[in-house]
C-alpha cells in the first residue's frame, strides 16, 4: 500500500494523523503544503480548497477528518484494513 499525506507544518490533525499512521506502523511520504507549492496547487486542484491533512491511499483521495469533529478513526481503520483492537 502506497500513502501519501498531505500537511502543513501549523495542522494539529496533521499531527494527529501521522501519530495514527506511525502508531500501526504504516509507512507514508509525507508532503508539507506549505514547502511545495506545486504540492499546494495540486491539493487545490483536486480537493477544491487547502484542506490539511489529506491522504492518498494507492491514489485514492481521502480527507481524513472533519472539522470540528478531528480525526476519522473509525474511517482509518477501514480505509488503511488495520484490525480494530
């Protein structure tokens, strides 16, 4: 499984997500929005707006979160098929 997550160096969720992704043990790149520009137009073109965090998941965009409302663990679990403990 190829993942891709899309930060900004401010974004507590962006935190959250790689200690999430870290935590069972799934490897990612990380791409920071605010040092690549071209990163930052793409995440635009594709979502519509500079929404942090956003995983890629074997090319699948996935925003991992609601405002408001944090982390989407139980959507992780299934989108990343981590076992629930």
């Amino acid at each position: 499984m190829k993942v891709q997550v899309y930060t900004s160096t401010w974004c507590r969720d962006c935190r959250t997500a790689k200690q999430f992704l870290e935590s069972h043990g799934i490897d990612y790149t990380e791409i920071n929005v605010d040092a690549d520009r071209a990163a930052s137009d793409e995440l635009i073109r594709i979502v519509g707006k500079r929404a942090v965090p956003q995983l890629v998941i074997d090319g699948e965009w996935f925003q991992p979160y609601t405002p408001g409302r944090g982390l989407l663990y139980d959507e992780m679990y299934k989108r990343l098929n981590i076992p629930r403990p």
